[in-house]
C-alpha cells in the first residue's frame, strides 16, 4: 500500500445522500477478485447509460472536476458491506473521501485500501460544496499527520484510529505492519516459551 501524509489535489463534489456501495460499484462487477481495474466501474450507471455511452452531465465526466479528493453528502458508503467499493475509489484515483458521516463498514475498508476518510459537520461540508461550485480549480489541503482538512477557507480537524493513522503514514497493510515488528513478536514468543519451561521443571 503507498504511503499517504499530505495530499493537495482539486475535487470531484457529488453532493447526494445515502450513496450506498451498489451504486459506488454495481453488483454485477464484482467477480473478479483483484483490486485492480474497479476504478472503470466505479459510480458505472451514473457515469454511462444502458448503451455504455457517457452521460455528460454526471460529475465523473465533467472536465472541470479531477483529483485524489473526493467530496460526497451525507451517509457516504451505507448499504452492504462490500470491500470492492474502496477498491474501485482507490483503482480510480481516490485517496481522501470527505463526508459529514460514513457507514461503519465503509471506513473501515476506505482506511485498509489506502483512502482517508474524512468527516466533517453538515455546514462544513455545505461550504465545501459552496467553494467547490464557485469555483471548480479550488484546491484542498489533506494533512494526516496533523489530521486536518483546509479549503475554500474552511480549516477542519478530523478524528482518524491511531493505529489505522500509523499503518497509511508507513504504506502498510495489516499484515505488513505484523511483518514490520516479526523481531519483537518472536522475542516475546522466545521468552514465554522459556517461561512456561522453567514453570514445568521448577
């Protein structure tokens, strides 16, 4: 997994509520089982039409809107518990998903495929919307090491798992971060198992 601390990027604002994780990456794209090459199908009956053409006015579309960040309404991830749908923001480019509040499921996924879930107050994320739409080239700031979110004159600091904050800031996966301290999980092991030795022959 990359390593993410500061990302400064343009958004993509998709300003509904209750986006739910068929309509992030559609029931019937999920049987390939790598993590690469969701990001073609990721918002697919929003971004083209039955015939597979674009539908110009959805946002993906748009050329005014690109980058790493993006800003959704309110319930960002809700419906079933499917990982695919971090996988296919992530394959698309996605590393920061702002909302005023996530599924549970849905973040703990977006933090295990390498994306920061942000939440923000409900009039925060209206001024974001606000900035976003005044002007599309707005830039906004991630900083996770100092868990803050800057932009369109909005400054918000966010809650993230210390632990899950640890293994972005390192590019580590949760095995990789139980790799990262083998030596000492080996010592601990070494010196319980001498333990129990010496309880048996004393």
């Amino acid at each position: 997994m990359e390593a993410i601390n500061k990302i400064n990027s343009t958004s993509v604002p998709i300003p509904f509520e209750n986006i739910d994780t068929d309509q992030i990456i559609p029931a019937r794209f999920l049987k390939a089982t790598d993590k690469i090459g969701f990001g073609k199908n990721l918002f697919r009956d929003w971004r083209y039409n039955k015939g597979g053409e674009k539908i110009e006015d959805f946002v993906l579309n748009n050329p005014l809107y690109s980058g790493s960040v993006l800003i959704a309404g309110k319930n960002f991830g809700c419906g079933s518990s499917r990982e695919h749908a971090a996988w296919a923001l992530a394959d698309y480019g996605f590393r920061v998903v702002v909302s005023s509040f996530f599924a549970d499921i849905f973040r703990s996924n977006a933090l295990n495929n390498g994306i920061v879930p942000v939440v923000v107050s409900d009039d925060q994320l209206d001024q974001y919307f606000q900035a976003i739409e005044k002007d599309p080239s707005v830039s906004f700031t991630m900083d996770l090491d100092a868990q803050t979110f800057i932009g369109g004159g909005v400054s918000v600091k966010f809650e993230i798992d210390s632990y899950k904050k640890q293994c972005l800031l390192k590019g580590l996966d949760d095995i990789d971060f139980l790799m990262s301290h083998l030596s000492e999980i080996q010592a601990f092991e070494n010196e319980h198992i001498v333990h129990k030795i010496n309880q048996t022959n004393g």
